[in-house]
C-alpha cells in the first residue's frame, strides 16, 4: 500500500520570502503521479502542480516548483515570493499509473501562514 | 468555481438519520470520485464511479453507499448516522485516460451529526 507522510504540521513564512514544503512518500510502484494541492480557508482544493514519476525534470508552476527525487521518494514543494494568498493548508498526493485506479492518497497536510 | 457542482453545502443531521449528497462532475468528465475529510482522518478516498459503474473502492463505511446516474450526477448516502461522520465531504470528477487522472474537486459538503 501506498502512504504519503508529511513531516510539517504547520509552517511560517514572511511575504515575499521563499519556503519549501516536504513531503515522503513510500510505493512499490514503478509509474505514478505526485501532486500539490492547496486547501485555502474557503476549503476548496486546489491543484497547483503536479509531477509524472517518469519525468526527470522537476515540474513548475510559476512561483510554484517542485523538487522530485525519485529514489529517496521525496517530492517537496518551493513557494517563491510569497503572497498572503498562498496562506492554505498544502497536501501532498500520490496516485498510482492506470486510469482506473485514478484515486488519490493524500498526506496530513502543512499548514502554511504567509505573514506580512 | 471548479465546474464540480456539490449540494447542500451545509448540512445538520442528527444521529441515526439519512443524509444524500449530491455531485454534478465538470462537463465531460465520466468519472467521479467522493472523498472524506475529518480531523482525525484526514482526506480519504471513499468511491470511484465511472460512466455509471463503481470502479474503485476506498475506506466506506457499509452504512455509506453512492451510485453514478446515467446523466453523470453522483449521490452520496449516508445512513444511520454517527457522530463521527461529522465531516467535509468531496467530490471530484476528472476524465479517465491512461496517464494522468487530473482531479478537480467540489466546494464540499459539510455535514455535521449532532
């Protein structure tokens, strides 16, 4: 079975300032799909990047990018230049290769605060 | 707004009641998806319905059934229900393709069991 782990309960960061948001994950899975959604306090889920386990370039997004390394199974998220927008719980999602088996496992979350 | 079309949005039961919930997925999208979020549980996968047929099965509770209908809409049942099924309940559709399956999500439904 497939588990995602985020280690940040909750994480800090000045306005304009960049952080990084970690997340492990564990599979057995050769092909598979990692994602970064964003809860914000209106409870919507937002999907803001996501990374094909067969790609080696990391995924961007704008202020959005991704740090992927496949054989330590990690999968972190750097926020640049941080906007009080970006306040939101973060969570980390894993999803097998296959169309049929398209469910979503998700981590904890990081509760992420953008200070002004 | 997403395209994924929930209601109620808010929703206050008490134990033992039945509650149905109900998910338009985004044009085009055959497959939908219905997930839980509680405190203690975080978000977890409940069902997978495709074009009508249950595809996938997550951590439902047997009290808890859903169905996809011909018109695509989904409806969530829960019955004799508990306080602890006091939670955010989402829906997602996306389109089934052999990579990716992008999920987009609804606004929720909130339901609280008193």
């Amino acid at each position: 079975a497939q588990t995602v782990t985020q280690s940040q309960p909750e994480m800090s960061v000045q306005e304009a300032e960049t952080v990084t948001l970690s997340c492990t994950y564990d599979t057995s899975e050769n092909n598979y799909y990692l994602f970064w959604y964003k809860q914000p306090p209106s409870r919507q889920m937002i999907l803001v990047i996501r990374q094909e386990a067969y790609k080696q370039q990391n995924a961007t997004e704008n202020r959005f990018s991704v740090n992927f390394q496949k054989a330590a199974k990690s999968f972190s998220l750097k926020i640049s230049d941080s906007q009080l927008g970006d306040t939101a719980m973060y969570f980390c999602a894993f999803m097998k290769y296959g169309g049929s088996q398209g469910n979503l496992i998700f981590g904890k979350g990081t509760k992420l605060s953008v200070k002004p | 707004d997403s395209g994924v079309t929930q209601t109620p949005k808010h929703l206050i039961t008490a134990t033992g009641q039945r509650v149905t919930l109900r998910c338009s997925p985004r044009s085009g999208d055959l497959s939908v998806y219905w997930y839980q979020q509680s405190l203690d549980q975080g978000l977890q996968f409940l069902i997978q319905y495709y074009n009508g047929e249950e595809r996938a099965k997550g951590n439902i509770l047997e009290r808890f059934s859903a169905q996809q209908f011909p018109d695509l809409h989904s409806e969530l049942n829960l019955s004799s229900l508990e306080l602890g099924d006091s939670a955010l309940y989402f829906c997602a559709s996306s389109v089934v393709s052999p990579g990716a399956n992008v999920l987009t999500f609804g606004a929720g439904s909130r339901l609280t069991v008193l």
